[in-house]
C-alpha cells in the first residue's frame, strides 16, 4: 500500500450550474485542483472571466466540435492551462478529441479529457488513441482497476506508452453530511452507489468522501478522481475545505501549484515526445 499512497492523487470538478462558475474556478484554485470541467457552451463566458481571475487551476470545457472553435478568449486568458472535454459516445468525438493536432507540439497544447462513462468500444477506442485523460464510470475498486488495465493495454496496442494516459473514475457526489440522500442506506456507509440515472454516486460527508478516494488510491486502480456535485456551490465549497483538507493532510493531494501548466500539474510528458501514428486497439 506503501507504493501506491505515494503517487500522486489526481482530482479534477465539474463547476456547470446556475450562475457562480467564475468563484467556483476560484475556490477550485484554492484547493489546488488539477482541473475544473464546464459541460454547456452558453457558460463559457463566465469560464473566460474565471480564467481571468486565476492562474494556475486547469480549465476544460466540455466541447462538441473540433477545439479550434472554442473561444479564443479562453486561451488567451488560460494559456497552458486549458484543456477540452470530449463525450466519447457523442457524434464527432474522434474529430473532436484530435482537434490538438492543429496545435502541433508543445508543452502548453490543451489537454484532452475523454468521458467514456457511457460508451461502447469505440469510444473506449477513440479514448486509448487520443486521450490525455479518461473519466471512466466504475462503482467498486475492483471494477475500475479492471477499466484502467483495458485503457492502458489498448494504449499500448495504438503505438502509445500507457504511462501518458491518466484514467480518473467519475463520481457524482451530494456533501450533505447525511450518509443516505437519495435511497435506502448502504451496507457501507463508505460505498459508492449506482444513483437513479447509472451515474457512480457517493452521498455523506467530507470525511466519508476522503476515506473513499485514500481506499480506492491506495488500492492503485485509478489514478484519481473527477467530481461532480450534485449541488454546485455547496459540494464544491466541502470538497475544497472538508475532503481536499484532508487529503492534503495525508499527504495525497498537493497544498499548492508547482508547476503552471494543466500538463505539469497532471505529471504528463511534453507532447512532443508523444506518438503520432499508431493502429487503435
């Protein structure tokens, strides 16, 4: 257990909601998050302005097109700090998802995040070939080590070191402080459940939430986490000052930026080092 608690935890957000995306990408920085995510192309003005307010937390729309029609604004103000998200099951993920190869190589060329939550093989494909990043929708230790073994073997089989790719599980969270909001409680009040819409769901507290991101980091199946609260503003608020303070103390989670650029904070390589031909798996 010793080896995995020492590798980095890696924890991006969602910050999408009613009105507030500019603070939440703040207090997002506050707590040292590698990245937040914003699904919905009419927030993306307020993204720009929460790029403008802050300097080192990563910023990744959630884009249905290729990435050179995303405001230029973004990367003016967010420079290598920006990244796109890409739903691997939506019409046009693969164009989408190597819009970065306009950008040739760089240390500051955006990331790409590939959700595969709810794709078939395909997208499992698109993501092994393309992706910097996946969010992949497990609900026990168990299963998501079996979803990062897959990605990273089909990485390899595309001609790509399987170390690059970074395989975050997906977790809708409600930090109310009661265990059980949305269903009959848990044999484990630490467990993740399957929520009313298939999304991974953990409901409780702070402390509850951070005991579930140190068992499954400690087991060494993922290689973090992406959150997204089921009430932006108050979860984002515990997640930052109750279970990143937390994580913070036991030494899994950084207590500020080293570096400045989204790839620095998630430990991947200069992209020109990465392939740029390969068969997909």
């Amino acid at each position: 257990m010793g080896s995995a608690v020492s590798r980095p935890l890696h924890l991006g957000a969602e910050i999408g909601g009613a009105g507030g995306v500019a603070a939440r990408v703040r207090l997002a920085e506050n707590g040292a998050l590698d990245f937040v995510t914003l699904a919905g192309a009419d927030l993306l003005d307020e993204l720009v302005r929460g790029a403008a307010e802050t300097c080192r937390v990563g910023l990744v729309p959630t884009v249905d097109a290729p990435v050179r029609e995303t405001p230029a604004a973004l990367f003016r103000e967010g420079g290598g700090r920006v990244g796109w998200g890409v739903d691997a099951a939506a019409q046009g993920a693969e164009e989408a998802a190597t819009g970065w190869e306009a950008f040739g190589a760089g240390p500051e060329r955006p990331v790409t995040v590939v959700d595969v939550t709810v794709c078939g093989a395909d997208g499992l494909a698109v993501a092994a070939y393309c992706a910097d990043v996946v969010l992949v929708r497990a609900y026990s230790p168990g299963e998501a080590g079996v979803m990062r073994a897959d990605l990273r073997r089909r990485a390899a089989a595309a001609g790509r070191d399987p170390d690059e790719l970074r395989v975050l599980a997906a977790l809708t969270v409600g930090l109310a402080g009661e265990p059980h909001l949305d269903g009959p409680p848990a044999l484990d009040p630490e467990a993740v459940r399957i929520g009313q819409d298939g999304t991974a769901r953990y409901t409780g507290g702070p402390v509850g939430l951070a005991q579930v991101l140190t068992r499954w980091h400690a087991a060494d199946v993922v290689d973090g986490f992406h959150v997204t609260p089921l009430e932006p503003d108050r979860d984002l608020e515990r997640l930052v000052n109750g279970t990143v303070t937390l994580l913070q103390h036991r030494c899994l989670l950084r207590h500020f930026y080293s570096g400045a650029t989204l790839r620095e904070h998630l430990g991947l390589p200069d992209p020109a080092r990465r392939h740029t031909a390969g068969s997909r798996a």
